[in-house]
C-alpha cells in the first residue's frame, strides 16, 4: 500500500514503452516531414477541401456563416430515390433545427478521377461550387467562376 492507501496496479516503469519488441531501437517516420511524400493522400486532400471551402464562405460570408463541409471516404450503397445510379461526388444536406447545412464531399471518387493535385483542385472547387450552389439556389458557375474557367 502507499500513502493513499490504495495498492498501485503497476510498478513504476522508467516511461512510456516504445516499440522495441526485437531490441532495434526505437521507430521513425519513414519519410521526414519536410519532404513532400509525408502527408498522406487524405491529408492533402482535406487540406485542398478546406482551402476551396474558406475561399466561398469568404464569398458569401453571411449567407454560408454556419456551413459544415463534410469529407467521406465514398458514397451510401443507397443512393436517394431521386439521384440517378451514377457515382456521387458529393451531396448536400440543407439545415434543420438540429443541424447546420451540410455540403458532403466523397474523397475517393473525386480522388480516382484525378491524374494529379491540379485536377483534384479543380474537381474539388467544381463539386464544392455545385453543392453550395444547388443550396443557395445560385449556379455553379456564379458560385465559383475561377473554377469553371470564366
């Protein structure tokens, strides 16, 4: 016992355990973080999602104030009644009393479509734009006229 009265569960231990299992020292990341392969695919992805989506809020401040854009890796297996059969690149869910609107964005359809960082902005802007656009009743290309090439 010690002097809280209580008996310790464990003994004390010179630190948390690193992964040491086979006596090789202590493990690394493989690509050091001021090289560009450290950040993973979905990193940069969120990352390009949430530059397109401050540069509209900072649009249309009043009218997206409480807007959430939402990244998921793919679509329902469910599409809605009224959405044709076709692969979703994105959805849009208006507010209730409960929930602000939303804008989805699906990351690996988007991703496949894609050959490289230039594409995936561009496609990210044009699915951003429809979304945000078919919720503010505004067409796409009115929302983002730099990612439709106007």
């Amino acid at each position: 016992m010690d002097a809280t009265g209580l008996t310790p569960t464990s003994a004390p231990g010179p630190g948390p355990r690193r992964r040491d299992r086979r006596g090789r020292g202590r493990r690394w990341d493989l690509i050091p973080p001021h090289l560009p392969g450290h950040r993973t695919r979905r990193e940069r992805f969120d990352d390009t999602v949430t530059e397109a989506a401050a540069a509209l809020i900072e649009r249309f401040p009043r009218r997206l104030e409480h807007l959430r854009v939402v990244v998921e890796e793919v679509p329902p297996a469910d599409p809605a009644p009224w959405e044709d059969a076709s692969v979703l690149l994105g959805r849009t869910h208006p507010s209730t009393r409960e929930q602000p609107p939303r804008v989805i964005l699906y990351r690996l359809p988007i991703q496949t479509r894609c050959a490289n960082g230039t594409e995936l902005e561009l496609l990210v802007r044009q699915v951003l734009s429809e979304q945000v656009g078919s919720m503010l009743a505004i067409a796409a290309e009115d929302v983002d006229p730099e990612a439709w090439g106007e």
